[in-house]
C-alpha cells in the first residue's frame, strides 16, 4: 500500500509539473475552481438569500434598480438581489451538473467496458440501445421526461429528477468512446498475456483495462460537465427548473418572463448568462487540455528514465 | 510418472472459420476454414528444449496459442503431465458438442483425468513475441512479475511476495531486483523489457515454457543474452521449452529437438544435430541452404524455393509442398507422404525418402 501511495504521489506531481505550464489548462482549472469556491461560499457572499426583497425608505420594493442604484448587480422585477441570486445559483447549477455529468460518465463507461470487452450480444445490444438515444434529440426528450415525471408527483425532489434524466440519457457519447478504446485495447499483448497467466475478466478488466482508459475517462467527465451543465441551464430556462431553488438557467427563464430585455434591465439577464459561459468554457478547456496530457504515449521515453537514475546516483555521489 | 513426457500432443487441428455470407448460409454451404495447424503431434520430455521452425504462416503461433489456452482446437489431444487439456475436451464433455465415436482420440485417451485451464496456466507459461507489447504500460514492474501469484492467489504473504519476485528478476539478470520494482516498462530498453518477461514467466516456477518467438523483436546484440538466460533457466530449473521460432542459426545453439513446419503440418522432426547434419525433407534442405555461413570459403548452393506459399484456405492436395518442391514427381501430386523414420527418433514426411 505504502509504493502504490508513494508512486501516486509520484505521478500526480509529475503531472502537475507539466500542468502548470499549460496556460490553456490552468486558465480552465482557474475558471472551474473559482466558481466551484463561489457555490460554496455563498453565504459569505452577500447578506441577503435569494428570496430577500429590497425595499426603498419607504419600503417600497426596489424593482428592476440598476447596479448604480443598488448592490453590485442591481435587483430583478421583484426587487430581489440578483448579485445574491447569482452566487446561489452556482450552487444549484454546479450540484446538477456535476451529478449528472458523474452519473452519465459512470453508466457510459460501464457499459462501454462491457460491450467492448465482451462482445457479442451484450455488445450488440447495449450498442443498438446507445443508437436509438442517439437518434432522439437529446433536448426534447428531455423536456417530455422532466415534465412527465414532474407530473407523476413522485416523492423527489424536482432538482433530483433533473439530475437523473439528464445522467441517465447522456451517457450515449462516452458508451461509445470507452467502448472503442477497449476494443483496440483488449487486443493488445498483454491482455493476452494476463490471459495466458490464468487471469480472469474481472482482474483483466481492473487491472489492465481500466487503467489504460481512466485519463480518456476524467478527461471526457470534465467535458460532459461542461455539456450537463448546459442542458440544466437549457431546461430550467424552459420553465423545467425548481423555482424554489433558482439556478442560473431559472434567472434566464424568469428575466425572459417578466420582460428584463424589454425594460433593459440587462443586469439581470447578462451576469447568469455569463456565469453559464465561464464554467462551460473551464470545463472546455481543462477537459481538452487534460485530454491531450493524459495520453499515455506522450508520458516519456525509456531514456528519460534512465537519466532519471544517474541523475539521482550523481546526486549521491 | 517420472519417465513419461511433459507434453503430449496428438493430431492437433486448428481451423479459423471464415466469416460466411449471406448467400452461404443460405445455400447452406460449409463456412471457408483457414487451416492453420492441421494435424500435428510431437512430445517434450520434462526439461528439453523443441524449437518449431517454420516460415510466417505457416502456424506456429497458433500451436504457441493453443497449447495455452488463448486458442480453442477443432480436434486433437493435448496432454500435460498426463492429462487432457483443452477447451474443445471440455465442450465435449459438457454435452456441448456431440460426442462421435472415434472423433477425438481414443476411448482410452477420452478418460484420461483432465486438467482446468487455470491448473494449467499455473504450470505452463507463454513468453510472447514483443516484449514492447507484452507488459502493461500502466503497472509496475513489480506489479507485472507478481501478477501470476495474485492470479493464483499464492503467497499471500507479503514478504513472500516480495521474496520471490525478487528472486525471479535476479535469475533473469535484473540486478539489483529493488532498482526495478517501481519503474514503468516505458523506462527499460527492449532487453530489459524482455527479462521482465521471462521473470514473470518464471515466478510461478512452472514446468512448461512456451516462448514464440522470445528474440525475434531484440537487437541482435541483445538475442544472445535472452538466450543464454533462457538456457541457464532450462537447465537450473529443467523447465521444458518449446520454442518457436523462424530462425534456424537460433535453433542450432538452442534446442535438443527440432521440428521443421509447413503450412500446418511437420514435415520433419528429430534431434537438432541429426536434423540439422543430415536433412531429409526438400524443406529443410533449402531452409538450411541460406542460412548465412561466416566463412566465404564455405559457400554452399543455395537452394531458393520458387513460388509463393499457398494459400492455406486453398490447400494443394497430395504433399502440401508439391507446388514449391523443387525435386517434386508426379505421385507427389497424388497421394499425402507418411511420416518414414530415417533414424532413432528422426522422421520425415516425403514419399521421396528411403526408410532407414
């Protein structure tokens, strides 16, 4: 246990050594963690919750009131603080695509191990099925499921339905890429030679397996982050959110709603917009660059190695 | 049973079905089979080294793969230690396949106690090709010689463990052993690569080693060394080797048994020196015709073999080697040669050769 640790300590400062200087990847990490620190901090954010109404001396509310009149993001048509809407959103926004973007990522490699690896039947079918939600636009589907299961009165909440409409149809892209992967891997020598030593699938597949595919894994998570969070934004904005618990999609719906663009009340449509931009963009970013640094034939060359050990012999010399 | 072989095999066939059409299904013709090994049988006596020599495609490989377990055979017996193994024997007896009188083996052979492939994995271990191929990127060394003893759960402890991988890679030259545990195989050389192989090879300490082509994919500088480890292991571990290979030079300092391949036959097996002092068959004649002599002075003719090999879908009737035999009559056209001994434990197929 003690290697291991000690070799994956290794690994992971040999990555960040070459992470940190890749501009691309850092501006993306920066990005995603920033907002990620803002949802958690919210509360010390702003000394107001999201349903707080602003009101004027004579306590009436401060509706659709500029930034220059108040706060640092001015208030929407019922005098709420939309700087306070905006940094709970993230918490919402983030909560469900990060779920969702988890649940896809795991049903999508599972099955894509499974049918790459074992072929035949289970992979014929698992694929015809993967085809068929490919087919469906994604979007619509959606909707009509959302809505649907809305309608069921099921004792979840309606953040939770979201989460695992949007986790258990989004799985389709990163079924296939696993898939494909095992298939060229599972015919590489030394998953024949695993073979040869007597191993069995679970072992080929935990052992020799999985660790060729997890960098394509992580890589292709952050990106379907980046998607997840998009399509939550795409149905709350359709109305498909919990108004209860806004999140940046819900902002956009009600600001569309209630006629922000028209009264020019561009404070409440630009910042939730914006904030979908900057995490999507993060999760772009990092996903593409820890994509192409997590190729294994990029790692280095036996030689490296070696200079590796003389370079610690001289150092003891 | 000290005295009988380590491995027997008899009459083994491997047939690849081609994928049939359409059309073929349902004109219910028989699916096209490649025939790559069709009916070959020899033994290894515990701690001898047989090389199988024999051109690209001609099915030495798949004899390496199934003797394994990686390939099903279409027929024939396998035994090791004295019994069967053999995933097409246990279809068979699972009711999978029908079982007809007289199909595989004999009655006899067919009671033999049998052998699970996981058994046999345990004492019989493959050494692939291309040593840059054969190890996980991902895992250690440590973690790649160790692999067969998590896989057969042995030596749990683990002190014991770590003992005797230890000992495993300083047999095989990798001195000194702990240098090596926490390296990547991206950080050796081709060699080095290879040792870890047979390392992880030996650590389960097995009784067969089967190594297909071990030295094909090495700097010739390097293919001396793995061979003499390979050697020094055969006779401190009298582990039996079969040894596949394409290189005739290789043999001759290798092997204490040879056995000449053509298209998924023998066409002659023997000892080494025997064999390789007095060919018979036209094949062996003219493979050992170019192998490359050092002294000029010494230039042989060469006997180059015209023609290409047939396709092994299509296989010529009569010998299969008619087509490219130099020295062919018209009978050879007709009727498949018999092995003929010409000496104690040598033997050839060709109606051309006079039985000694």
């Amino acid at each position: 246990m003690n290697e291991s640790w000690l070799l994956f300590k290794r690994s992971l400062s040999d990555f960040w050594r070459i992470f940190r200087r890749n501009r691309m990847g850092m501006t993306g990490a920066v990005l995603v963690l920033a907002a990620v620190m803002v949802a958690v901090i919210a509360p010390a954010l702003s000394p107001y919750t999201p349903a707080t109404v602003i009101r004027d001396e004579a306590g009436r509310g401060l509706t659709f009131a500029p930034p220059s009149v108040h706060g640092p993001l001015g208030t929407d048509d019922a005098g709420r603080d939309v700087w306070t809407q905006l940094v709970y959103g993230a918490r919402i926004s983030l909560t469900v695509g990060f779920m969702a973007g988890f649940i896809a990522m795991f049903v999508g490699s599972l099955l894509g191990i499974l049918a790459g690896y074992f072929g035949g039947w289970l992979d014929n079918l698992l694929m015809r099925v993967t085809d068929v939600l490919l087919v469906i636009p994604d979007l619509p589907l959606m909707l009509v499921l959302v809505a649907t299961l809305r309608q069921m009165e099921l004792k979840v909440s309606p953040l939770t339905v979201l989460i695992l409409v949007i986790g258990l149809l989004y799985w389709t892209s990163t079924a296939r890429l696993v898939r494909s992967q095992v298939l060229s891997i599972k015919e590489r020598q030394f998953v024949a030679r695993a073979r040869a030593i007597g191993a069995g699938h679970f072992h080929i597949i935990r052992k020799h397996i999985l660790p060729q595919i997890m960098p394509l894994i992580v890589a292709n998570t952050v990106l379907i982050l980046s998607t997840a969070i998009l399509i939550e934004s795409g149905l709350a904005f359709l109305g498909l959110g919990d108004p209860t618990q806004p999140s940046w999609g819900t902002m956009l719906n009600f600001a569309f709603d209630r006629n922000a663009i028209s009264n020019g009340a561009w404070w409440f449509y630009l910042p939730p917009g914006l904030a979908i931009v900057w995490v999507s963009l993060g999760c772009v970013l990092l996903g593409n660059v820890l994509e192409e640094m997590l190729n294994p034939r990029l790692m280095g060359h036996h030689l490296e190695g070696e200079a590796r050990v003389v370079k610690t012999e001289a150092g003891r010399g | 049973m000290p005295d009988s072989p380590l491995l027997i095999v008899e009459n083994l066939v491997k047939h690849f079905p081609l994928n049939s059409s359409l059309l073929d299904l349902l004109l219910r013709r028989e699916p096209d089979v490649v025939r790559a090994v069709d009916g070959v049988s020899f033994s290894l006596a515990r701690g001898e080294v047989l090389a199988i020599v024999g051109e690209s495609g001609c099915g030495k490989t798949t004899i390496a793969r199934t003797l394994i377990g990686l390939e099903e055979e279409t027929d024939g017996t396998i035994l090791f230690g004295g019994q069967r193994i053999g995933t097409h024997e246990r279809r068979l007896r699972a009711g999978l396949i029908p079982l007809e009188a007289g199909a595989v083996g004999t009655r006899e052979q067919q009671t033999l106690p049998r052998m699970s492939l996981k058994h046999l994995r345990q004492h019989a271990q493959m050494i692939f090709q291309d040593p840059y191929e054969s190890l996980n990127p991902r895992a250690t060394i440590f973690e790649i010689v160790a692999e067969p003893l998590v896989v057969h759960g042995l030596l749990r402890k683990r002190e014991e463990r770590i003992a005797r991988v230890k000992s495993a890679l300083e047999d095989a030259g990798l001195r000194p052993a702990e240098d090596y545990f926490l390296r990547y195989p991206h950080e050796l050389s081709g060699g080095q690569r290879q040792r870890v192989v047979i390392a992880g090879a030996m650590v389960l300490e097995p009784e067969l080693l089967i190594a297909d082509e071990p030295v094909s994919m090495l700097d010739v500088s390097i293919r001396a060394e793995i061979l003499n480890l390979l050697k020094e292991l055969q006779k401190k571990r009298g582990v039996g080797i079969v040894f596949i290979t394409h290189d005739l030079g290789t043999v001759a300092y290798f092997a204490d048994r040879l056995a000449v391949m053509y298209l998924g036959r023998i066409v002659e097996s023997g000892p080494t020196a025997e064999v390789l002092r007095n060919p018979q068959h036209p094949y062996t004649k003219a493979l050992l015709s170019v192998v490359p002599v050092p002294n000029p002075r010494l230039r042989r003719e060469r006997i180059i073999l015209q023609g290409e090999t047939p396709n092994p879908l299509n296989l010529p009737g009569g010998c299969r080697f008619h087509p490219r035999c130099p020295v062919a009559v018209a009978a050879c056209k007709q009727s498949d040669p018999a092995y003929i001994r010409v000496a104690e434990g040598h033997e050839t197929a060709c109606l051309l050769v006079q039985p000694a």
